[in-house]
C-alpha cells in the first residue's frame, strides 16, 4: 500500500539572523526526503504541534498561505507516481521555487488554489 506524508518542520541547525529554516520532510512508500522550503522564521514564532507560523506573528497569514501551497504541491507531485524518487526532487523544488516567486499577496494565493480548483463555488 503506498504511504505518502508532506509534513513541514523547523530545522534548527541552522541559521540565518535569528531565522530558522522551514523545511518539508517528505514519505514515499518508506523512503523519506527533506528539502528547503525558502521560508525562514524565528524558533518562538514557529507552532511545532502544528507545523506552522504561530497566529500572532507578524505576516504569519502570509508564511503560512506560502507554507500550505508548498505542502500542497508536494503532496501533488507525490501522489502523482508510484514511486517517488530523488530525480524527482529537481522537478518539485523548481515548481515550488517558481510558483513562490509570484505569492506577494493574499490575492495570489486565492489564484493559485482557483488555478488548481481547490477552491469550490459556493
């Protein structure tokens, strides 16, 4: 049975001023990867039971919109093969890096899901 998990973490050995990077540990049939997701908070600000920027942080709406799309493309590319390999990482990673470089604002984030039909009419 394939077994597949996108889950982010804070990866505290290292650090850039204070910041901590966000990366996403990824589970394919037993096999496990991790890459960088670009994101950086401080440790205080990062919820680890919810993998996820605490509320009262500042632009934690934002970190966690571009937090959620990188899981979601993740979880996209792993469920896309039978098996996910490491060859496969470049194609993810360069996805992801792209569709991060034109997420500035609440209102590309709503396109980005609209773009995917992850968002249903009401």
């Amino acid at each position: 049975m394939k077994k597949n998990s996108a889950k982010p973490f804070l990866k505290k050995t290292t650090k850039i001023d204070n910041d901590y990077p966000i990366y996403i540990q990824l589970i394919s049939n037993n096999a496990a990867f991790i890459f960088s997701t670009g994101l950086y908070v401080p440790e205080e600000a990062w919820d680890i039971n919810q993998g996820e920027v605490i509320n009262d942080f500042p632009g934690s709406w934002m970190l966690n919109a571009k937090l959620g799309i990188v899981t979601f493309i993740s979880r996209t590319h792993l469920t896309e093969k039978e098996t996910f390999k490491h060859e496969d990482m470049e194609k993810l990673r360069g996805e992801i890096t792209e569709t991060l470089k034109i997420i500035d604002h609440p209102i590309d984030v709503y396109n980005f899901y609209a773009a995917k039909e992850e968002i249903k009419s009401v």
